[in-house]
C-alpha cells in the first residue's frame, strides 16, 4: 500500500519535472526562433505574419498544415501558385540554404506557437527527416 503510494507520488514528480523541461525547451526555441523569423522572414511576412499587400501572403493555417512541406520551402524555396485569403500569391520564396537544423527547427516552432497555437517543439529529427524527403529542386 505505502510502496504503491510512494510510487505514484514518485511518478508525479518525474512527470512534473519532465513537463517543467520541454517547457523550458519550447521557450528557448520559441526565443531562438523569434530572432531567426526577424531575420529570415519577416522582411516579407512582415514581424506580424499578415504579409504584405499582393506581394507577400499572410501565414496561412491552410499552408502551415502539412509540417514537412514548410520545412522543404524554408530550406529550399518554393515558387508555385498559392492562395492566401482570397488572393493569389505566384512570386518565388527564396531558398535558406545557410540554415541549419537546429535554426529550421527554432524558426518552425516560433511559427507554429505564434500562429499555430503549438505548445510542443518542432525537433530537429523532425526537420531531419523532413529535409530527406523533400521533392528536388
Ligand atoms: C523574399 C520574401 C520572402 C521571405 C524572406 C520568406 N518568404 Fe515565405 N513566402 C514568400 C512568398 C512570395 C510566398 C508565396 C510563394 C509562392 O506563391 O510560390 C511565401 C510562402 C510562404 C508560406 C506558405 C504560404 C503562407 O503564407 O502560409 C509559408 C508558410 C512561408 N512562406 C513561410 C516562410 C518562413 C518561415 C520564412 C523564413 C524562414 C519565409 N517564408 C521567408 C516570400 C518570402
């Protein structure tokens, strides 16, 4: 009885404390990933993600729901028709290819904290195998 209580109240601490690190992981990626947006992004999605006139689209969830494809564009680009909030977008995005995994990753996840609600961390595993497959340029 008490070896099952301490257990339990073993088992809750481990989680807690587990639960205490990815959070403090997701904001150190979330702060890495704000400075990297700044830099690498908001120069055309602008600091607030709503784009700018016909030139640039806002962040769209429709576009942020396939994960390993905004990987492949923010490393190599993307040039192909898209529409963002009634409005066609068919300019080039420009390719990263100085970013490395771990940035692609810090910059994945301030996106999709800030406009995805995410409160878990995009891995630099996820990236990794992401970038395996990304269809060539
Ligand atoms: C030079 C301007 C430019 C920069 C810098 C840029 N993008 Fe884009 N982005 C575009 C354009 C233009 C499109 C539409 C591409 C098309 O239609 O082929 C786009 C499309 C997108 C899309 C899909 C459509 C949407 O609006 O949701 C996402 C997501 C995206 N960019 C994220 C990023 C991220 C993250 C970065 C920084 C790593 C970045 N972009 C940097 C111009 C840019």
């Amino acid at each position: 009885m008490k070896i099952t209580f301490l257990l339990g109240a073993f088992l809750v601490v481990l989680f807690l404390s587990c639960q205490g690190e990815s959070a403090i992981k997701h904001e150190q990626y979330v702060a890495e990933g704000f400075t990297l947006f700044q830099t690498h992004c908001a120069n055309c999605h602008q600091r607030d993600g709503k784009g700018l006139e016909n030139l640039y689209p806002a962040l769209s969830t429709d576009y942020l729901k396939d994960k390993a494809q905004v990987i492949c564009w923010i490393k190599n680009g993307v040039h192909q028709p898209m529409t963002v909030n009634g409005k066609i977008y068919n300019r080039a995005m420009p390719a990263n290819p100085d970013l490395k995994e771990l940035e692609i990753a810090e910059i994945m996840t301030y996106v999709y904290a800030t406009w995805g609600k995410e409160t878990e961390i995009t891995t630099v595993k996820t990236v990794q195998t992401a970038l395996e497959k990304c269809p060539s340029k």
